[in-house]
C-alpha cells in the first residue's frame, strides 16, 4: 500500500464513526445503509488528493459524507418513484437501537436532508462554528437553525410526528 493510502486507511479508521452516523441519519434499511457506507468511503477516497493535511480531517470528512448522503437520498427518491411499488420493509424490526434512539432517528429522518444533517452534526457534538464550516453557512444561522429545529423534535416527539 503507498503513503497516500495508508494515510487515508488510517484516518478512516479513526473517524469512521462519522459515516456510520450519517449512514443511519439517511437510511433505514440495513441494505441501504450498506450501499450509502460503501458510497461515501468511495468520495472519500477519491476527495482524498485535495484533502489540506493543514485543515480538520473530521470537518473535511462530514461534508464529503454529509453531500454524499444527500445526493445519494435524492437518486434514491427518483429512482424509487420510478420502481413499480412493492412491499414496505419494516424499518423497526431491523432497529437494533434502544426504543427512545430509533424514535429519535425517526424523527430526525423525517427532516429535509440539510436539516437532518445540521441535527446529526450538532448531535455529535460539533461546535457551531464547525457545523458552519462543513454546511457553508455562518454561525449564527446554525444556532437559529438548531434553535428552530429542536423545537421542532420536541414538539414533534410530544404530538408523535414531525
């Protein structure tokens, strides 16, 4: 394996975690979730040439995955539109999260893809500067955003729906 790739092996294997987030915020299904996985590690990889080693690896890698996912859920949403109709999978018997968890990706899942991704960046703890950085808009709309957005769960979670 050359430096480059041993490289990005080894900070993929540290910050991996990210991809399994944004993986389980835009898909249900344990086979799309594997398709999505498998997609975004791919841009990553090809994004990786213009990675600036001067820049956060973590910051860099959201985005990459965050636009991966959303235009992923995009192709998925047309190419399902397209498909003749056939049965719905049971998205909660393939859950294995505690009960309150998977009630809150639902929740968050039934977001637009932007604010899914703000709610999954702010959730992993990011700061709001960070979350500006990888989303490419200010501070200060990311904490009215959330604000707005929390708002929006909790009332959400009280009534059941979002």
């Amino acid at each position: 394996m050359d430096s480059a790739a041993t490289a990005f092996a080894a900070l993929l294997d540290t910050h991996i975690g990210i991809v399994y987030r944004v993986v389980r915020t835009y898909c249900w299904t344990k086979a799309d979730q594997q398709d999505l996985a498998q997609e975004i590690q791919l841009q990553l990889w090809r994004a990786f040439p213009r990675y600036e080693a001067t820049r956060s690896f973590s910051t860099w890698m959201y985005r990459i995955a965050l636009n991966t996912a959303i235009s992923w859920v995009r192709y998925q949403s047309v190419r399902r539109r397209h498909a003749a109709v056939g049965a719905v999978p049971d998205v909660a018997a393939e859950s294995a999260l505690p009960d309150a968890t998977d009630a809150l990706y639902q929740l968050i899942g039934q977001l637009e893809p932007f604010n899914r991704a703000l709610v999954l960046l702010h959730l992993d703890g990011l700061r709001h500067e960070e979350i500006a950085e990888v989303l490419g808009i200010s501070a200060g709309n990311v904490a009215t955003k959330l604000h707005r957005l929390t708002q929006r769960l909790r009332t959400a979670a009280q009534q059941g729906t979002t």
